[in-house]
C-alpha cells in the first residue's frame, strides 16, 4: 500500500495526469446536444448614445436564431444587474454606452461561425459623447458626470478613510525630514492563457438551470443569479453552478460579466443549450482590469532615518461601474495595510473611487485586495526617502522593521499581525545575493558611467480572508469549507467551496488530510467546482482557499478522527483514554500491537459500528479564521540597464518568502516562480493603454505583451523563510490558526524591487 | 463546403467543412480531440500548437482545409500504449504545468525542437519554445520538464 506523505513533500501532482493527456475538461471542451452559440455585438465607442439598432440582416444570415438587445431585457429587468460592490452594472445597453467594447447585443446561432456572421450583420447607429478617461479630470467641479442613473451628480463613487488625519498632518508640518511622492501602478490585466466563457443549460419542463462557467466562486455566483433572477421565478435549489478546470483565473475569474447573464437569458429564450466563449481581445479589452491607482505618497521621518508617518491618498479608476470583488465593508480592499512592515503609529490612508468610461473592474490580481497595491506605495515610499537621506535602502528599513519580539503586533491603521522576522528575511535576501559586493560593483560602474541598479521590496501582506466579524461578500461571511467521506474500504472523496486554476489543490488538500489522517494522497479524491455537491464555499481569490478549506479539511480530519477512536475503542475493547493516535492508526497504549487501522476503523463505521452509534465515518466544516495571516518577505533584483538602448537585463533576483507551514515545497516553489514572472511584467512591459478616445490600443497578445521565454528573468535564486517564523498552525495542537499562506503568492513585489532596481539604475 | 480528410495521431477524420474553418476547431469539434487549446486567436500565445508532419504549427492560423492529407499529432497522441512520453513525464516530475491550459501547445513544441535537437542548451530551450506562452509557471520549471525530457530520451536511446 502505498504511504501517507502529509505535510513537508514534494508530492507529485494529482491533477497533471489528465491535463498533461489533453484530458481536461475546460470549458470550451462542454459540448450539449442542441447546443447553439453565442456572440457579441460591442461598442466601437467609449462614450455613446446609441440612436438605433438594426437587427434585421442579422436574424436574416443563415442560422442565427435570434438577436438580443438591451431593450429586449427590459421587460424582464435583466438589462441591469447588481455588483458586489452594493453598484450596477449594464448587461447591455438601452440607450448609451459607457466603454469601448462593451456588450451592445448578443446574436445566438447554429454555429461558433454563424453567430460571428450575426454579430457583423447587426446594424448600430451610435451617436459619439465625449468619453471622461481620466479619473483625476472625472473628480473636477463642472466634470461631465457619465452615470446618468444615479442620483449623486459626480463621478466620485466613493470616499474611503482609515487612520488619524490631524496627527498625521501635524508630524508631517513638524518633522525633520518628510519626502512625497506621486506613483501610479498601471492599469493591467490577468490575461489567463484560457478567456472566460459558459454554457448555459435551461430545462424548462423543471425550471432548472445548470450554468457551467468559468468561476472561482461558484457557490457565490448560484446564490447571485437566484437573487437577481427570483422575479423571474428561479430558485437557488434549481440552479446548478459547475466550474469546470480553469485555465488560469488570478481574479479574473471572480467577476460576473455580461456574458454569463446573456448565455441565460438566451437559453431561456431558445429552451436551448448556449455556449459563450469569449476571444482574446474580447477578454482583453473588456474583462475586470486590476490596479490602476493614482497615489500620492508622504512619509514624515527624523533626520537619522526613523518613519515618523505616512499618508497615502489614491485616486482609483473604476471605469464604468464599480464591479471590484472586495470585501463587502472594504471598498479599497486591505489597502490599509500600506504601513507594511515597519514601525511607526500615525498613518492616514484615504482611497476616492472614480467612474470613467473604461471597462469595470479592480480585481485581487494575484494577490489580496488591493494589497499589491499597499506593498508597492509604502516599498516605493521607503525608497524614496532612502534616496532622499542618501541612506542604504536596506539599511532604512532595518531602521524601520518591526521587531520579533513586538508580535502580535497592531498596525497604527488597525490590523493585528500575527508574526513576522522581517530583518532576518532580508538578511536572508542579501546574504544569498551577495548585496555589500553588489553595491561596490555598483559603485565602481556608475564611475565609469555604466547603469546597475540594485532593488528591494520588504513586504507585508494580509491573507486569507476572513474572520467572519469583518469579512461578507454581499452579507455572506468569508468562511470556506471542506466535506470528507471516507468509504468502507478506507478510500477517501473530500469537497470543498474553494475553486483551483492551477494552484493543485486536489494534491494540497490530499496532503492535509493524509497528515491528519494517515490516508495515502492516492487514496483521496478531491472535488471542487460543483454547486450541487460541494459544501457552500466562498471560492478562490485573494490567496485565501489553503488558510480557509485548508483549515475546514484539517477539522473535519480531526472530528472524524474522533469518531473513529470510538469505534477503534470499541474494536479494541479498550477505553477510549487508553487510545492513543499514530498516523493512520489508533494503538493501545503500552500495547502497540493492538492497533486498528484507520482502514480498519472506517470499514467498521458500516459493518461494524457500536450500538447506538451512528452508521458511517464522514465530517463537514465550515471553517471562520480567527483572522487573517500576515506573510512577509524580502525581495530583490540586480539588473544593468544599457545607457544607449535602455535595454533592461535583470542579472538576478532573489525571493525570500515566509510560507508558513510548507504543505507542498514543490508548489510552493512553482507558485512564487509564477508570481515573480507577472510582477515583473508591469513594471516592464504590460499596461493596458487607451487613446484619446477611449480606445483600448492593447487588445490582442501582439500589443499587450505577455512575459516569454525570453523575457523571463535569468539566474533567480528562491530561497525560503523558516517555517519557525511562523505563528501559524502547530501541527499537533488543535490550535486552528492554519497559516499554510503560499497559494498565489502576490505578484507585484517583484514589481517594486524591479522598478526600484531601474530607478536605482537611473540615479 | 469542401471534403477533407486528416489523419490526427493516426486515424482518419473526414468532414465536409466550410473552407473558413479554421484547423484548431476541426480538431477539437469535428475530430472531438478538445487537448488542443485556443488561447488568442493572433498566432500569438501557442496553446494551439500541433505537430504537422512533424513540424510545431500553430492550429489556429491555418484552415482545415490546407490540412487536407496531412498527418497531424496532438497532445492525445503523445503517450503510446499509455506510456506517457519523455516530455509529459518531464513536465509531471518538474512541475512544469500549473492550470495545464497552455501545456499541450507547449508540449508538441518541445518534442519537435528535442528531435531537432536532442542535447540542447537552456538557452536553445528558451529560444525554442518562446513562441508558447504560459501565464502560472513563470517558466522555470518548463526549461527544467524540457531538460528532463533531453536527458530521459538520451538514456532510452543509449
């Protein structure tokens, strides 16, 4: 039999087998009997009244079916739908829209092909409005105000603020030193290889619908679509939401967009099957962006380099709506975490959101909620005050870090980090890169007028959303969830509310069971991504599934585990205390020899149970973290930069990361290579551009340029923290803190030590 | 409409087939093979990419018809008797796919670039496989599946 690997293995894979096959099961691979397909009609204009439309040669070309516009949704009030964000949101328009490509109609056909020939036969008589592009123009007295629908007269969606304001202002009048700084981190995109898509499937003798979809949170979207479509008469036992594999999410994947709700009301419409399967410059110009912040930073300090305080004010582009997939009470997200790892007690952060006519959006990319952006103002900050001081960068932040010995440790605005060793992090960072030599290397070249820049980024994230007392996604509280049963013949199904793409968690979540357990991972199948037999889960973003069903799996393990000391008891004819636990079995203390397996003990649960004992070995949590946990970490790059080319060759980059209790070395390690590559793409390459108009000049893979082989940074080195840094799970208490944190680790600190490394280049 | 037949990991497939079809959705519609993916539609990402004739093409670029009696290989032809292939096994044991959306495009590339060149540098790697895109690894572990795959296949040919 093969043997349970637990915590601490690199075990192999699960999921690889089928994929690696060609046996995925995507959702372009869901094939219906009947099936029709839909396309898209979208704006050419950002800004736009639209005078007419002509459906007439469309619903003429051989096999489109019909032709749905936002005056045909209507009578059924389909033509808004709510956001998470307490907004709405135009399925399609009735009369203006808001963004270039925008949905304008849909054309559902006989074919992928036919329904194209729709969408280019359907006639639109737009008549052009001046788009507002600039969120900080949008907020000016006498701005054109471009939601119409809403009472308030002004783009400003929203005003956020967190912290003491008056002490804030007050230390930066009176303090020796203050630096400010504007930053902007581009407007970006996931990009997923996959785009985003669904079938919808209406039986209209059962009034059941069955979406598959490409969704990181399928529970949450079957709750959404019942409350949006209860007036119609769906009800949420009879809608089925299955995820499919996913081809990449990285937040992309949480949003709702048109759409999904299009494929539905059209398989309602036709009684038919519809397939919706957006192309990549569909999903590149209209799907959920990330970033696209407008900071202005300020930091007080004394003249020997102590932060005093901070104050952050954003201006965040919206677009259109305000469709971000934060938090319920966070409309910035956790950018309060913007004190990042240093030590100081007045800070004032405030985030305005704004409307403009650009595709909604203000997904966690890669990372928690707005927390790439929090790392990268308060990093970017550091370095500029360090330029300012002339000061070593890594020295101001040794000045600066917050000290072992003061966690837990409450941030001036107001969360309470679990643990940290953030200079032993860095130390860590510049022992393996070698940071005193570098820095003489990199004096003696700007001598001779060469360019080498040296950067670093010391963060502090917040993960694993949430306590419940503060997290809700329109009123549900962030928990997640894991269901385990365990067969007569020991073998294992376990479901969970989280959605992979990519992360492997049909092999992490078979690793904590089998150390919890003693099940070999091969015994285990782990199930995710469908509504009807998934516990209710809150889904994947944020790095949040391995902190929160993570966590649910653990317990569940632990509450069958004592069910099976009593059976194991009475197997034995011992007494329950004289039971003790060793991986996969229960012995008889003193008798080692009288064991019983936990295969042993679970064909007992239906053969052999004690009297009045409930049949079966099976549990179910739905797990509530006391709080988040706070991962920290020590980044940094070397590059040269050619003085006549500009030419960027990053030499090396090291990443220290605190993972935690490391569940899976090789995933772990897989997942910060992934993250490294796209937080480097911002600060070199990627950005979603418009033209004076509106128009989205990055719309294809040829514009918006995606890291390759050959872009892809050279000679990196990750090194990892020590686990014992970690407050997190103890493994054998019942301490329910699990702070396994490494899923998706956030993308853009490499951002900040690469962007840093080019500025330290430059000056 | 135009009849063609393709043979695909060594079985006929004929259709009657607009001339506008594009060859990745012959594969994955007509012939039901759904491992080769569609990832950009600009020639741009190569998750699309099948072997014709032994050369790496990216499938949605050309039409079916233009495939008419060629013999293609994609990902479903790669493992033989269900042995996995030196290259899936490489990419298994190093961990060279994350949500394996891109994997079968990058995959038919290696083991056409490790034919050509069975004893690669890592930059011939790099350089050879630059047309395939992969948003989750970061490519680091895909250099190491594809330098996995050079030695596996050294070791069985010796």
């Amino acid at each position: 039999m093969a043997e349970a690997m637990g915590f601490g293995h690199a075990v192999k894979r699960k999921e690889d087998a089928r994929f690696l096959r060609g046996r995925g099961n995507y959702i372009e691979d869901i094939k219906l009997p009947g099936m029709l397909w839909l396309d898209i009609v979208r704006s050419p204009f950002a800004h736009a009244k639209i005078k007419s439309i002509n459906k007439e040669k469309a619903l003429a070309t051989p096999g489109v079916a019909a032709v749905i516009t936002g005056a045909d949704l209507v009578p059924y009030k389909l033509e808004w739908m709510p956001t998470l964000m307490s907004d709405k949101q135009m399925v399609l328009p009735v009369d203006t829209v808001m963004y270039y490509a925008q949905e304008v109609a849909a054309v559902i056909a006989t074919s992928r092909y036919a329904a194209a020939d729709g969408v280019a036969a359907v006639e639109v008589d737009y008549e052009p409005l001046t788009p507002v592009l600039d969120p900080i123009k949008a907020l000016e007295p006498g701005a054109p105000v471009i939601r119409f629908d809403r009472p308030e007269k002004t783009n400003r969606i929203w005003h956020w603020e967190v912290g003491d304001k008056a002490a804030v202002e007050r230390e930066l009048k009176n303090a020796a030193v203050t630096v400010a700084q504007d930053i902007y981190i581009p407007r970006i995109h996931v990009a997923s290889i996959e785009t985003c898509g669904c079938v919808a499937d209406w039986d209209p003798v059962e009034g059941h619908l069955t979406l598959y979809m490409t969704t990181q949170a399928p529970h949450a979207i079957r709750t959404v679509v019942a409350l949006v479509t209860g007036h119609l008469g769906l009800a949420e036992h009879k809608i089925r939401v299955i995820s499919p594999d996913i081809g990449g999410g990285f937040g992309g994947k949480v949003p709702v967009y048109p759409g999904y709700v299009l494929a539905t009301a059209a398989s309602v419409l036709t009684g038919k099957p519809v397939k919706w399967i957006e192309d990549r410059s569909e999903n590149l110009q209209a799907d959920s962006f990330a970033r696209d912040y407008h900071i202005h930073g300020e930091l007080a300090a004394t003249k020997d380099g102590k932060i005093t305080a901070m104050k952050m004010g954003v201006v965040a582009d919206h677009g259109a709506f305000d469709a971000a997939a934060n938090p319920s009470k966070f409309p910035a997200g956790l950018f309060s975490i913007a004190t990042g790892s240093y030590d100081f007690q007045k800070a004032f952060a405030q985030v305005d959101g704004v409307y403009t006519n650009k595709p909604p959006g203000g997904i966690a990319y890669r990372c928690s909620f707005r927390v790439t952006e929090a790392v990268h103002a308060i990093e970017r900050m550091v370095d500029v005050l360090a330029h300012k001081l002339n000061m070593d960068p890594a020295e101001l932040r040794a000045k600066n870090f917050i000290r072992p010995e003061q966690f837990p440790y409450k941030s001036a605005l107001g969360w309470e980090y679990d643990s940290g060793n953030y200079q032993g992090a860095l130390d860590k960072a510049k022992q393996i890169i070698g940071y005193d030599a570098l820095r003489q290397e990199q004096k003696a070249k700007r001598a001779r007028g060469e360019l080498m820049g040296i950067g670093i980024s010391t963060f502090t994230e917040i993960v694993g959303a949430g306590p419940s007392h503060t997290f809700d996604i329109l009123g549900i509280k962030m928990f997640d969830s894991a269901e385990i049963r365990i067969h007569p013949t020991g073998k294992v199904i376990a479901r969970f509310g989280t959605k992979s793409q990519g992360q492997g968690h049909e092999t992490t979540y078979a690793q904590i069971i089998a150390e919890e357990l003693g099940i070999p991972e091969e015994d285990i199948a782990v199930e995710e991504g469908d509504t009807d037999t998934a516990p209710y889960g809150l889904g994947t973003y944020a790095s949040r599934s391995t902190p929160t069903a993570g966590a649910a799996a653990a317990i569940a393990s632990r509450k069958i585990r004592d069910k099976s000391r009593k059976i194991a008891a009475h197997l034995l004819e011992a007494r329950e205390d004289d039971l003790a636990w060793e991986k996969g079995k229960f012995f008889v203390k003193g008798a080692p020899d009288r064991a019983k397996t936990i295969q042993e003990i679970a064909f007992a649960a239906y053969t052999n149970h004690p009297l009045g004992m409930e049949a079966g070995l099976e549990a179910v949590d739905y797990y509530d973290p006391p709080n988040l946990t706070f991962p920290f970490g020590a980044y940094i790059c070397v590059m040269d930069i050619d003085r006549g080319t500009g030419q960027v060759k990053i030499r090396r980059f090291v990443a220290v990361d605190d993972c935690g209790t490391i569940i899976n070395p090789m995933i772990v390690d897989g997942q910060i290579a992934g993250g490294l590559t796209m937080g480097m793409a911002p600060a070199l390459m990627e950005e979603i551009v418009y033209d004076d108009n509106g128009v989205n000049l990055t719309g294809s893979f040829s514009d918006y340029l995606l890291p390759d082989f050959e872009r892809e940074r050279r000679g990196v080195v990750v090194g990892r923290a020590d686990n014992g840094w970690c407050a997190g799970i103890q493994r054998e208490k019942t301490d329910e803190r699990m702070c396994a944190r490494a899923i998706r680790l956030s993308a853009l600190h490499p951002l900040s030590a690469i962007y840093h490394a080019q500025r330290c280049g430059r000056f | 409409m135009e009849k063609v037949t393709i043979n695909i990991n060594g079985a006929d497939y004929s259709a009657e087939v607009e001339p506008r079809l594009l060859l990745v959705h012959f594969i994955r519609e007509n012939a039901n093979l759904t491992g080769t993916h569609v990832g950009c539609d600009t020639t741009s990402c190569g998750a699309c990419t099948i072997l014709l004739d032994g050369k790496p093409v990216k499938s949605c670029t050309m039409f079916a018809v233009q495939a008419n009696g060629k013999h293609l290989t994609t990902v479903e032809g790669l493992a033989q008797n269900g042995k996995l292939s030196p290259v899936q096994e490489g990419f298994h044991e190093k961990h060279g796919l994350q949500c394996g959306f891109c994997t079968p495009g990058m995959m038919l590339t290696s083991v056409a670039f490790l034919k050509k060149n069975p004893n690669p540098t890592e930059g011939e790697i790099r350089w050879a496989i630059s047309g395939n895109l992969c948003r989750c690894t970061g490519y680091v572990n895909i250099v190491e599946a594809v330098k996995y795959a050079a030695e596996k296949m050294k070791e069985s040919n010796q």
